[in-house]
C-alpha cells in the first residue's frame, strides 16, 4: 500500500510528550517517504467536525520541549457516544462522521495518541476497518502492553519535586502532611514518587489500607522520635471494605467519576486518632502540565518514529509499546478496556516495604 497522508489526533487527558510524539510522527513520515500529515483538533471531536490543521515540518519544528498539545486534546468526546454540547440530552451515535472525514482526507492511516480510553475507541474504530496505530500516552501508566507510558517520567519529577518541598515545611512545623496524587485507579505515580521523595507511608488502590494501620505507622515514626510524616496517596486509593472518594459523580460526557478527597479523609483520620497535626496538599493538574522530561522526550520521539513506521509498513491495529527498553508493538485489542495496575508483589512494592515504607498490609 503507497502510504500518501496520515491523520494524528491526540486525545484524553493531556501529559508532557505529546508534542514530541506529533513531531517525530511526521518528521520521520516526510523524511522517509514524502508523506503529507493532518491533525484533527481536541481529540476525536475533531475527527466527528473534521476540524484540522495541516502538519508540515514547519508546523512541528520547535515543540520538541513543549507541554500540552498543539492539536488539544478532550477526554469528553467519544465519538460512538456523541454529544455536540452539554445542554444535548442523550448522546447520538456520530462513528460514521469521524469515518468519512477518514475518506475525505484521504488518508491512509490515523495515529491515535492517547491512554486507555483512547485507544479503546481507536480498537472500535480498527474494528470498523481504519488503518489505526496507537501511541500509549498518560501520566498514570497505565496502559496495558507497555512498561512504560509517555508522560509518566515528567509526572513523577513533578510530583516528586513538589514532595520534597512539602518535606520541609513539614519538618519545621512537626505535622503529619498527606499528599494525594493523580493516577486513577492505578498506583503506579503515587508509587514511584512516593518512593522517590521518600514518603513514609504510600497508599494506592492496589492496595487497601485500613486507619489502624495508617495511624499505627505514623504513631510508630513520632515513637522513633520522628515529629514529622509524609504520607502520599493516589486519588484512587480505598479504605479496606470501602470505596472509591469520589468529587464529583458520573459525567455523562467522560462516561467517569472524577475521583478525589482521599487525601483530606487520610489527614483527618490521623488528626483525630493520633493528635498530630496533619494537612493535605492536593496536587493536582500540576502533575499534567510543563516541559517534558528528557526522558520522556526520547521515549515520545523513540514512540512517534515506530509509529511512523509501522504505517509505513502496513502494520495496523496495534500500539506501539516500551518492553524491556526496546521499542516494539502490541495488538490494540488487547489494550482495550483493559487498564494495567500495580501487582501487589511488584519488586517496587518489595523495595519500598524493605526500607521501611508502610503500604499497608
Ligand atoms: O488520566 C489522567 C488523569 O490526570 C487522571 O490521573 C485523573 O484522574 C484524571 O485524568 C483527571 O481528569 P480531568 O482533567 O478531566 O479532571
């Protein structure tokens, strides 16, 4: 097959990398083989409205570094389940419009770069008979097939930063300080900067925790003689026996919960059950934003490049993936739906219980 134009969109919820992965998509496509490149704009909204801009190498030049999208991004525009606005009552069907802006463009092949939902939608639309290739993107990691997200690295040095700050306004003023981390139902952010800012106490959704525990732990530090405690939890950390913390409910338009609020039930738990003073510091969509890491950046521009080939090659209906520090790909229909999470019996878990960080049990 004469591969003549490719389309990209990048979609969900944005994270550092996602430039570079466009530019080296479409450096290696004009370089390799002269091939013209679009970009529907915010997602597959874009591909629903064919709203577009053309992607020349002037277009991508000097965004290697730069955080956020220039295509936008949404993680609320699901094309089999449309809504054109909020006031719509009930989502109509709009597959079939993404399917024709597809031949209208004449395109060859569509590059979707996006986490689990994304790349869910993309299996759909592989089913339907597009030449699809996935770029596993997300800061919570957890994207099946692949060791290791984009964006993840640049989140955790976010995260991890900001950590070691609150570590010391924590040890000035003896207080027990919670910080809750992105990650949705996956632990793996919370985990590796828990780790890497040395947090006394992680707690992830992998694995329950109970407030004996946790306020067990931080009696045990004040014991030691330790007047402070870091303690970092993911967003979507439970209570053993109970629930997702929830801020706000179902939205129909993201088909999710915004999970949130663990982090001030964990400050007040410790407060009332050991007298030590405790805050939270939610950190939010920080954890999202800024310049990619330069790991990163190799990792999105490694990921692009492959991507670029496999549409070059023909090869279809997979994502490309990190395994064992070699670039390879896997099949998008075993990603779908699919989110991967921290094994309790990682080597990571492992290495934090043995130099003394509570997990729970
Ligand atoms: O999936 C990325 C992520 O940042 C999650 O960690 C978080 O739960 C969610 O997106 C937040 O989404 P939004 O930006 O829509 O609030």
């Amino acid at each position: 097959m004469e591969v003549k134009k490719i389309g990209i969109i990048t979609a969900g919820g944005d994270c550092p990398g996602l430039n570079a992965v466009i530019r080296a998509v479409v450096k290696k496509a004009v370089n390799d083989a002269g091939v013209q490149a679009v970009g529907f704009l915010d997602g597959f909204r874009g591909m629903v409205l064919d709203h577009h801009i053309p992607l020349n190498y002037d277009a991508v030049s000097n965004i290697l570094n730069v955080g956020g999208t220039i295509l936008g991004s949404s993680n609320r525009d699901n094309p089999f389940a449309f809504y054109y606005d909020d006031t719509q009552k009930d989502p109509v069907d709009e597959s079939k419009k993404a399917l024709e802006t597809y031949e209208r463009h004449g395109l060859s092949a569509l590059v979707c770069i996006g986490g689990d939902g994304t790349l869910s939608m993309s299996h759909e639309f592989s089913k339907l008979g597009l030449n699809i290739v996935g770029v596993p993107k997300t800061i919570d990691n957890d994207v099946q097939g692949t060791d290791q997200t984009f964006g993840f690295d640049s989140a955790v040095t976010t995260a991890c930063k900001a950590i070691d700050k609150i570590r010391t306004t924590a040890e000035s003023h003896h207080r027990a300080m919670v910080v809750e981390l992105m990650g949705r139902t996956a632990g793996w952010l919370a985990l590796h900067a828990g780790v890497a800012a040395g947090g006394d106490i992680i707690l992830l959704p992998e694995i329950p925790f109970s407030a004996e525990g946790v306020c067990a732990a931080v009696k045990r530090r004040s014991e030691k003689g330790k007047r402070y405690s870091i303690i970092c939890v993911a967003e979507g950390a439970v209570r053993a026996g109970g629930d997702h913390v929830i801020q706000e409910g179902l939205n129909k338009r993201t088909g999710v919960v915004r999970l949130g609020g663990i982090g001030k039930q964990v400050a007040d738990l410790i407060e009332e059950n050991t007298g030590i003073e405790a805050r939270t510091t939610v950190l939010g969509h920080i954890q999202r934003g800024g310049n990619p890491t330069p790991f990163d950046r190799i990792l999105a521009t490694r990921y692009g490049a492959h991507a670029a080939r496999l549409v070059l090659d023909g090869v279809f209906g997979v994502t490309v993936c990190l395994r064992g520090g070699s670039i390879e790909h896997f099949p998008l229909e075993k990603v779908a739906n699919n989110p991967r999470r921290v094994s309790q019996d990682s080597d990571l878990v492992a290495v934090a219980r043995s130099v003394g960080t509570y997990l729970g049990e």
